[in-house]
C-alpha cells in the first residue's frame, strides 16, 4: 500500500513539473537567427576540413602501403580510383543580407 502511494505521489508530481516545462520559447530574433546561420556555418565548414584531412591521410597510407609492398615482393592490386581530395581552403563568413527597406503605405485617395 506504501509502495502504491509512493509511486502515486511520484507521477503526480512528475505530470506537475512537466506541465510548466512546456511553454512555448519566444520567437528567435532576427540577429539569433543570423548566429545560429553562422555556426551552421562554422560546422560544415569545419566537417569539410576534416573530411579533407581525412582523404589525405588515406592516400598518405596508401602510398605507403604500395611503396612498402613492392619493396617487400609481395603481389598487390592496383589502386581503386577515388576522387581527388578537394580543400575547401579557409572559412569565409556569409555577407549579412541588407535589410529591405520598409515599404511606406500609400495615402487613400479621396473622391
């Protein structure tokens, strides 16, 4: 009966504190927007510089490998053709749009 309680209370509180954890967040502004842009920004950036250092390295061992086999007699295949690593070369910041300029309402016309 104790245990029935207990786990009772538990979920009524629980339900309480979910319940004011799910107000709605305000709308982001405009200069949020354009951080949270540029960070994405940043961020695939940054994943093209790793998967560019990444495709290095992976011919780097290659050659390696091929050199370090035929130095050593053994038989291998040749080389699977893959694209050539692309640099995407040094992160460069989107230019912020300008902002429109606001559009006056035109007076009415009186007859």
């Amino acid at each position: 009966m104790k245990k029935t309680f207990i786990s009772l209370a538990t979920l009524v509180l629980a339900s309480l504190f979910s319940a004011s954890a799910m107000a709605k967040l305000p709308a982001l502004s405009d200069e949020a927007k354009a951080k949270a842009a540029e960070a994405a920004a940043k961020t695939a950036h940054g994943n093209k510089v790793a998967d560019f250092q990444l495709c290095k390295s992976r011919e780097k061992v290659a050659a390696h490998y091929y050199k370090t086999a035929k130095s050593g007699g053994k038989q291998t295949t040749p080389p699977v053709a893959t694209p050539p690593c692309a640099d995407p070369g040094p992160f460069v910041a989107a230019a912020p749009a300008p902002a429109a300029p606001a559009v006056a309402a035109a007076p009415a016309k009186k007859s």
